[in-house]
C-alpha cells in the first residue's frame, strides 16, 4: 500500500525554527519569532505566553512564561466550516478520514517549533496527554476546553 505523507500540519513550525535559526546566525543572543499560534522564544528573553480561547477566540488566556522553548497550538476555531449539513475542518483522522470539529484547543511546549507543531496534531486527534511521545520528545502538552462562563 502506497504511503502519502502531507507536511503542511507542521510547515509553519518548520518555517519559525527557520526563522529563528536565521537570527542567531546574525549573532543575535535572544528573541522571539511569532507566527500566529506557532513561537519559539530563544535566548534569555522570557515572555508571557496568551492562548486564545475556544469559545471565544477574541479572548485571550493567559497560560504561564516561556523562555527558550517553543509553543504552537492547533484548533479548529476559524476553520470550521459548515459542509453540506456537517460540520468540517482542516484537521483531518487519518484513519477514519473524518473532519476533527472539537471545540477544544491543543497546544504543546517543546523546545523546537517544529516538534511542538506536530504533537499539536497528536494530542487533538487521540485527545491524551499522556503518550509517550510527549516524554519521548520532553513536550509538555495540555488542552484547553471551551468554559461555559465568558468574563
């Protein structure tokens, strides 16, 4: 059976550890680069990390510091759409082939962009944040439901 194998879920993680390898090499000693849910944060600067959230996403959540790491999320909040009576999105199961719609975001920590970008897709398709990928790749994942209460 012929194996296909799609790299857009993880270009954009791709991309910003890119983009952060390109500064260094200017000799910079710290920054960040920030592609719109995938950063990565390098050197001494710390920064304050916002998630967006799932209910709402004009509202901001904050979610700790970060300094010299990665953080990305995946969610289906602006890309779910309504298809022919269903719901659909981007993000698809492999093995059943069918749109993930979850109202819950999946962010990951890790120290490269690229890693915590594709483990954003592990953690939303088996919805665990206990496989052992996370250890294996000293990630730190979570996953932020929708609250009922907005402030």
């Amino acid at each position: 059976m012929p194996t296909r194998l799609e790299l857009g879920g993880i270009a954009k993680g791709f991309a910003v550890d890119r983009a952060t390898e390109a500064i260094l090499a200017t000799g910079a000693r710290g920054g960040t680069v920030n592609a719109g849910g995938d950063l990565r944060i390098f050197g001494s600067t710390e920064e304050e990390i916002y998630l967006r959230a799932p209910d709402n996403p004009e509202h901001l959540v904050f979610a700790g510091h970060l300094r010299d790491g990665a953080c990305a999320t995946s969610a289906t909040y602006y890309s779910r759409r309504s298809h022919n009576g269903s719901e659909v999105s981007p993000l698809v199961a492999p093995r059943s082939r069918q749109p993930l719609v979850t109202r819950s975001s999946f962010s990951v920590i890790a120290r490269h962009c690229v890693i915590a970008d594709a483990l954003t897709k592990v953690l939303a398709l088996s919805g665990n944040p206990d496989l052992p990928c996370f250890n294996h790749y000293q990630a730190h994942p979570f996953i932020v439901e929708p609250s009922r209460v907005l402030p």
